[in-house]
C-alpha cells in the first residue's frame, strides 16, 4: 500500500510540475475546460487516500487551478483537518501549499466563498499556533496578516456576509492575527495597519457575543505587549470605555476579566493618560472595587483548583491594574476607605495562602498611595491599620513582598505614632536590623530608610539592637562607592544611632568606621558627581564627630 501511494505521489507531482510548465497553476494561461474538468474527476477520486503528503499534493494542485464553491469546501475542510496534527506541518513546507492557500485566501470574496474561508483561515490560525516558527514566519512573509486584516475589515463592514458565517470568520480571523503576533516582524505591521481600529469595532459590534468578544480581547491582550499599540490604544478612548464596559458587563467571565485587566493593566503601567481618563470619564475605581469584593469572595468558597485558580489569576490582574492607576496623584487622594480595606483583606488572604503575586500587588497599590499620604488624606487616616498589617509581611519568605512593605513602613514612618507602633512591637527592630545583612540592595536600603525614621527620636534608641551600630559598618564595607544611594542612607542611619549616643560604637567599631569614611572623602577613590553632593556631607560631619566625640541632632 505505501509502495502504491508513492507511486501515485509521484504521478501527482509529475502532473503538478507540467501543469506549472504549461502556465495553468499560475494562471498565466487557461486551462481548457474539458482538460480542467479530466483533471478535477482523477484527483478527486484520489481524496479518499489517507495518506497526508498525497493529499496536500492533490490539494496545492486543485486550489491553484481554481475550483467552485462546492468542492472549495470540501478541500478547506480537508486542509484543515490536516493542520490538526503537529507531524504535518513539515509536509506543509516541503509541498509549497502555505502559498497557495494564502493566495487562496488574499483573493476570496468573503460573502460567496465564506464558509471555504472559515476553514482556510482556520488552517492558518492553527499552523500559526504550531511551536515551529518556519510556518509563522513564511506566513507573515507571503502577506497571511495583510490579508486577514482586509477580511477583519470585511466582516466588520460588509452587510452581505451572512451572520453566522461572519461570526465563525471573525472567531478564526481574530485568533489567527494573535497567533502571529509571536513573530519578530509583527509588532511594525500591526501599528502601521492599525488593527487596533479594527479589533475595537469588532467588541463593538459583537459586545453581547462572548466568544467573539473573547478572541478580540486575546488578540488585544497579546498586543499589548508591544510599547506602540499601547500609546495607540491609550489615545483610543473608545476602546479604553470598551474594555472597562467589558469588566461591569461580565463579572462571572473570568477569562474575559483576567484580559481585559491585562489590556488596562499594560497599557497604564506605560501611560499615565489612560488611567487619569479612566478616572475622569468612567468609574474605574468603582469597577475594580466591586471585582475585588466579588472575586476575593469567591476566592473563599470551597471550589475546584481550576476555578480558584483563575480567581487569583483575576484579582492579581485587577489589582495590579489598580496599583497602575494609583501611581497618578490624581487617582490615589481619590481612594475610598472602602478600596483601602479591600486591600488589606485581599493581602491577608494572599498572606494566609502564600499567593506572593497578590501580595506584590496589594503591597505596591498601598506603596503607590503612600507617596500622597498627606495628613488628612484617607491613607493617612488608615495609617495605624496599615502599619500592623504591614508588618506581618516582613517574616514572608519572599523578598520582593518584604521590600515593598518596607516601601510603605518607609513613607508611613515619618508620622510619629507610626513609629511608636514599629518600637512597641518585639519582632519588628530585629527583623529589620536582620535585613540589613540582605543581599538584596534594595531590601538593605528599604530596611535602612524604616530605620532612619525610627533613629530620629532619642527615646526610641533604647529598644535598638547592640549590633545595629556593626551591622550599620557591615552595609558600608559591603556596598562600598558602588551605590550612592544606598551608601548615603546607611550614613545616615550610622549618623542618628551614633549622634544621640544612646547606642554607643566600641573602640574596633569607631576605627572601622574613620577608615571607612576616610576612604568615602578620598577623591581618588571617587570624584562621581552625586556621590560628592550626597555622600561628603554625611561622611564630613560623621567623621568629625567621631574623632570630636561631639553630640549633633540627629537626620
């Protein structure tokens, strides 16, 4: 039987390769029409074969002489079937039909050929979905996005293509164009044809239909990992309103949910524009607090681990999208008691179950806020809430969560009762002075700047640890002049320990730390402009208390 099909793959190919000689698979010249029809009647005989090669020769050839609707069906059909397994895809390149079906598609009428279409173009969405990248970028080559875009517009235009089937084309159009977004060249194409036009008019039109809706949101949700068609979509304030109707219009969709928080998410996180215009024309805070209520709710429900699992991935979205939005003065004196709550109790509940992407970004929404936290503001009014649960996250075992807590504690701090709060509490000086042995710069610095804010009042000096003063040293030695800020805090943080002299250096300390700051003044060791402006001063005046013994107020 295989010796039989080799054979007959053979005969076909022969057939191809005259016919290409001849001119009739280009169609430069005609094949006459009772040679065409012979043609026709001996390969379809053959489509019953199940041999994958043969099928793909017999179809490259059919398509490029051209064949009616009927029977374009039925080989839209097959190819398609064939797309379905992996093991194909190296018989797509090797028999020259990604061209040929392309073609095919470039030139359909999508109102008489519309059905074929739905299995052409569903062939291309699943080749393009296929790991290897040769398909994909042949593909992209021969025009596959141009021509999908054209039949987006199409179905979006074209009162003549019969619903169903404009449905069914839209659903494979739209998943095909995000597939292809994983080709390096894509991100120039799409900006330049503006597709995001296009996928807007399509939620538009098609808002009540969730699997449409849902295909656009993924073609969007993939795109807007490019920096181009997020300042596009960000001027786009349609689709902005869109996407933030899509979040009240279905709250039980996860999936859509999860997107449209995506979308928003990476859009602001780039521009402040689109958040403030959010804020101003619609009531996203609003939006994102009754998400978070509804899906921290479920969240607590017994169900499957698939479903819990999309929960969290919506809160983390939702959140997130909210954290972008808070980094906007405008939007985070605008907060709620009601928003800052929900935060609080979603941290509690990502605490409780280890979920640090919750956390993360609870913890950099409440950061974000903390940078307006003028007295009077709601988040000062929070503040004494805030700092007890803040402190729980220090003894996480994650130390993105741990710095941005300390992040919040850092702004939080510079209120006084806040930082009576910090000294009361038995655990929080060691675990921060602990931090100080971190390999973390940014966990060093974070813990550095808490604890400056605590060292400023005398009366505190006596809950300190007797290491703080080495540890303070430890910093310096290991930071060295290869990060001025972190250096400039650790100074200061040495400063106000030691100037109050209620927590004294020993006799190896104090020479360590004069030959430290010794070599800090050393233009030789370094003349960097910003390490003179923000290192000297400290430097200069802690040296000089050292070997003075002098008492100054502390920083």
């Amino acid at each position: 039987m295989e010796m039989e099909n080799v054979d007959i793959r053979a005969q076909v190919e022969e057939l191809s390769e005259c016919l290409l000689r001849g001119g009739f698979l280009t169609g430069a010249i005609t094949l006459p029409h009772q040679h065409k029809v012979k043609v026709f009647q001996c390969l379809i005989n053959l489509l019953t074969s199940k041999d994958s090669r043969l099928l793909l020769k017999i179809a490259r050839v059919l398509i490029s002489l051209g064949i009616h609707e009927k029977n374009l069906v039925s080989i839209s059909k097959l190819i398609f079937k064939l797309t379905r397994s992996e093991n194909n895809d190296t018989l797509f390149l090797e028999e020259r039909i990604v061209h040929c079906l392309l073609k095919l598609i470039s030139n359909a009428k999508l109102a008489e050929e519309g059905q074929a279409m739905v299995y052409c173009i569903g062939a291309i969405k699943v080749l393009s979905a296929n790991t290897d990248n040769a398909i994909g970028d042949l593909l992209v080559q021969y025009g596959a996005i141009q021509a999908l875009h054209r039949h987006l517009q199409s179905c979006n235009s074209d009162p003549d293509i019969p619903a169903d089937v404009g449905r069914s084309l839209l659903v494979q159009i739209l998943g095909a164009l995000r597939n292809l977004c994983d080709i390096s060249v894509t991100e120039a194409l799409l900006e330049e044809l503006d597709l995001s036009r296009d996928v807007h008019m399509t939620i538009i039109k098609h808002f009540n239909d969730s699997e449409v809706l849902l295909t656009s949101c993924r073609l969007l949700s993939r795109m807007s990992l490019f920096g181009g068609f997020c300042r596009i979509l960000g001027e786009n304030t349609d689709c902005l309103k869109a996407l933030l109707k899509i979040i009240d219009n279905y709250p039980h969709d996860t999936q859509m949910l999860l997107r449209a928080c995506f979308i928003l998410g990476n859009v602001t996180a780039r521009y402040s524009a689109p958040a403030l215009y959010l804020h101003a024309n619609g009531s996203i805070l609003d939006s994102l607090l009754s998400l978070c209520k509804e899906y921290k709710g479920r969240l607590l429900e017994k169900a499957t681990k698939e479903k819990q699992a999309g929960f969290k991935e919506v809160l983390c979205k939702a959140v997130r999208l909210l954290t972008n939005l808070l980094q906007n003065e405008e939007i985070a004196v605008a907060v709620s008691p009601q928003l800052i709550k929900i935060l609080i109790s979603l941290g509690e509940i990502s605490l409780k179950s280890n979920i640090h992407e919750i956390s993360l970004n609870v913890l950099c929404g409440l950061n974000n806020m903390s940078y307006y936290s003028d007295e009077g503001s709601i988040f000062h009014k929070h503040r004494s809430l805030l700092t007890d649960f803040l402190i729980r996250f220090l003894s996480v075992n994650h130390t993105g969560v741990t710095i941005e807590a300390l992040g919040v504690l850092g702004n939080l701090s510079q209120a006084e009762d806040v930082v009576q709060t910090l000294v009361e509490n038995k655990h929080f000086l060691t675990l921060a002075t602990t931090m100080l042995d971190g390999d973390n710069a940014d966990l060093v610095y974070k813990s550095c700047g808490v604890l400056v804010n605590v060292t400023r009042s005398v009366e505190h000096h006596r809950h300190l640890p007797d290491q703080l003063v080495g540890q303070c040293i430890n910093v310096l030695k290991d930071v060295g002049v290869s990060d001025v800020d972190l250096t400039t805090v650790a100074l200061y943080l040495t400063w106000n320990i030691l100037s109050l002299q209620e927590l004294k250096a020993n006799d190896e300390e104090r020479e360590a730390l004069i030959h430290l700051l010794s070599s800090h003044l050393d233009l030789e060791t370094c003349a960097d402009e910003r390490w003179l402006e923000q290192v000297h001063p400290v430097a200069k005046n802690l040296l000089a208390f050292l070997r003075a013994d002098s008492a100054y107020e502390p920083l």
